[in-house]
C-alpha cells in the first residue's frame, strides 16, 4: 500500500513536470528592449553677431569726456545682454537728460497718447518727451546740454514716428547749435528691398516728413544723413556705425535681441504683414487684428459673413510669398471690439518674394469689390489722416473709382528707382 502511494505520487510529479516542460516550449519569448540610435544633431545655421552703435559707443573711452550728454531712447535701447543703455551710459558719460518718443520710455503707452514726464527708475534720472513738441520746443528742453544722443530700434517703415522724432531733434540741435550722434541700428525687414510711392511734400506730417518711399530701406543712421544734407537740416552729425551688418541681413540674422518696438509691434515678423495692414487702419473701418493676439496680421470686419471669399479673391489677386488663411476673430478691444468679425489672416510664405505695401492696396480693392456696400472711405474726418500715412490722397480717389492697384504700382515706379539713385551716396553699410 506505500508502494503505491509512492508510485501515484511519482505520477503526478510527472505529469506536472511534464505540463511546465510544455508550456515552456510554448511560450512568447520575453521582449527584448531595441536600442534606441540618439537623433542625429541638426546643423543650425549660426546667425552673424551684429554690435550696435550703442555697444560700438560704449567700447570706446569717454573717461575724459567733459561734455553733457542727453539720450534720445525707449525700451529699444538694448545691449546684447538687454541691458538697457542708460545703465550702461551713466557709467561711461555725464548723463543729464532723458528723452522719450511716442509710446514713452517704457514703451507702455497707446499711439498718440499723450505723454507726461517719467522717472527712470534703475538710475533716478528724470525723462522727457519729444512726442507731439516742435523743433523749436525741443531746442528748449535740451539748451543745457552738448551733445544728444539717440538710439532706437526703428521698424523700416516711412509712417512710424521714430525716424520723425529722429528728424525733429535734429532740427532743434541746428536750432540750439548742439551736436546730434545717432547710435546705429539694423533695419529689421533688410536694407535692400524698398517699396512704395515717395512722400508727396503737400502731405508732410509727423507720421511722414520727407519724400522717402514707405518700405525705405535704411537705417536710422543712413536716414539721418540723408535728411542732414537733402533737406538742409544741417546740424552737427555723427553717426556711430554698427559692426557686422550687412544689407541683406533680416533682423534674426543679426544675433542681437529683438525688444518690442511699440505696443503693436510684438516681434520683428510683425513688420511685413504690418506694412500691408496698417494703412488702412487708419480710415477707421476694416480691421487690422488690433486687439487681438495677432495684430497687423488680420483684415476683417463683422459684415464679412464668409471669410473664404475674401481669402479666395486675394489668393488670385496677390502676388507670391503670402497666403491668406480665412478666419473669424474677435478684437478683445479697439474697432469692433467684441464683435466677431470674418476676414483673413496674412502668413507670409517667403519674404523675400513678399510685396506687402502693393498687398495692402490690394485688401481694400478687393474689400471694395466684394462688399461695395462697406466703403471703406466713407469717414470723410479720417482722409485726411488716410493721406498723410500713404503719402498722397491719390489712393483714396483711385481706389474709390477702382483703379487696379498694379496700376498705381506703376506710377510710383518712376520715382522709386530715383530715390534709389538719391539714398547711394548716404549708405553706410555693403
């Protein structure tokens, strides 16, 4: 009887063995973790570092420099670290004065606000504003001083007041007999393309002083001396040039910082669309995307129900480097506020290919055609200011009348290719 028992038991084992044997053989193997190869490195290209005219200047030794110094800036006034240049300045020279543009020191107030007096804070040194002030008025404030400094990130475009203020203080230095350095800085859209009709002189204003093309392609140096000697200026000029630039630079190419230029103009790819939109902001009906995430890259309105008639219309009306994305949008403030608004949105494609000021013409042909019970000129109290941005009142009546925008586009070819003649001689930079 124990011998049996042994033997069932033995059995049993057996047949258990048996079965994991079995299933052993059976069995998914165990996975085994592939190696994983690390991505290659892409290649970047590496962008040319560029030295302003503010760290050129600061390079040099003003130790023994005597002379009392008043700076023309705003937020712009940057080092490659971002240190700001009053900072860096009052170490350097007897720093006695600020002044300040449109949207202030800090940049933080609206267009065509009104700007008081302001404090800066990291140096306690008090600040003053040029905006909306004569020449005469400015030869005032800054009677006390030797020499003014200006240094401020410029945009390349004719219509934005800091080339203006640039050209005002100078006429008040002449006025005062005081000397006027400009710290050089890089036109962010390239110094080569320009686009555009010139100024007529009837339409001089403080968004447009002197016959120059809208897209003008220079720095705020090269345009101080062109202002100093064509229109007769004539004050006591140094222009301290950059390092490293060169014509066909875009602003990411030159290694240096990019800070806001004004409350509107959040990065540098927010100049071309920019130039396209923001002259038919000014009559006051179609949007521009102000008071929205994105602005000067929109052009809408609540009476454009579908947006892809409008973007469809301009696809076969623009030239190449841009697409129109239909979009709704709604402005958080400014025109339209709350309200949503059909249109399209600017994606600029290839900048180089791109055309934007013949593009902005072409928004309200097109806008016109398709919706003629909209008139984008119907504010007769905004044509006035419509001129003086465009340069002429012609684009109104001819537009009005439906003139093909590539035919305006002709008329100012003329003097364009003058203007380029003209600017030679006062280009600093290959």
């Amino acid at each position: 009887m124990q011998i049996r028992k042994t033997s069932y038991r033995n059995r049993c084992l057996y047949v258990l063995m048996s079965f994991i044997l079995l299933a052993s053989c059976t069995q998914s193997p165990v996975p085994v973790t592939p190696q994983i190869r690390p991505a290659e490195p892409i290649e970047k290209s590496v962008s040319k570092q560029v030295y302003s005219g503010l760290e050129v200047f600061l390079a040099e030794d003003h130790r023994g420099d005597s002379l009392k110094y008043g700076l023309l800036a705003n937020q712009t006034c940057v080092n490659q670290d971002l240190v700001h240049g009053v900072e860096l300045l009052k170490n350097q020279v007897d720093l006695r004065l600020l002044l300040s543009p449109e949207h202030g020191l800090f940049g933080a107030e609206n267009a065509g606000d009104a700007i008081g007096s302001e404090t800066d804070a990291g140096t306690g040194i008090k600040s003053l504003t040029t905006y909306r002030k004569k020449p005469a008025q400015i030869a005032e404030t800054i009677k006390d001083l030797d020499v003014i400094l200006f240094d401020i990130q410029d945009i390349g475009v004719r219509s934005y007041t800091y080339i203006n203020s640039m050209a005002y203080l100078m006429q008040a230095a002449a006025k005062a007999g005081k000397k006027v350095v400009i710290l050089d800085r890089p036109n962010p859209v390239n110094g080569v393309q320009m686009e555009g009709n010139l100024l007529d002189p009837a339409f001089s204003s403080f968004v447009g002083l002197y016959p120059i093309p809208y897209r003008h392609g220079m720095t705020i140096g090269e345009l101080a001396l062109l202002f100093n000697t064509e229109y007769e200026i004539n004050c006591d000029l140094e222009i301290v040039e950059m390092q490293g630039w060169t014509r066909d630079m875009w602003f990411e190419d030159t290694g240096l910082p990019w800070v806001p230029t004004s409350p509107h103009v959040p990065d540098a790819e927010t100049i071309l669309p920019m130039i396209a939109t923001g002259t038919y902001g000014e009559l006051g009906m179609l949007s521009e995307g102000v008071g929205t995430t994105v602005p000067l890259e929109l052009a809408g309105g609540p009476w454009i129900k579908n947006p892809h008639e409008y973007a469809n219309a301009m696809e076969a009306r623009a030239g190449e480097g841009v697409t129109f994305r239909p979009t709704f949008f709604k402005p958080y403030y400014g025109r339209h506020k709350g309200q949503i608004c059909g249109g399209v949105q600017l994606h600029v494609t290839d900048r180089e290919q791109f055309s934007p000021y013949i593009t902005g013409l072409i928004l309200m042909s097109v806008h016109q055609e398709l919706y003629p019970e909209v008139d984008l000129f119907k504010n007769k109290h905004r044509w006035s200011m419509f001129a003086k941005v465009m340069g002429t009142d012609h684009f109104r009546k001819d537009l009005s009348a439906g003139k093909d925008p590539f035919d305006l586009e002709q008329d100012w070819q003329e003097e364009l290719n003058q203007f380029n003649q003209l600017r030679q001689k006062y280009l600093i930079y290959d």
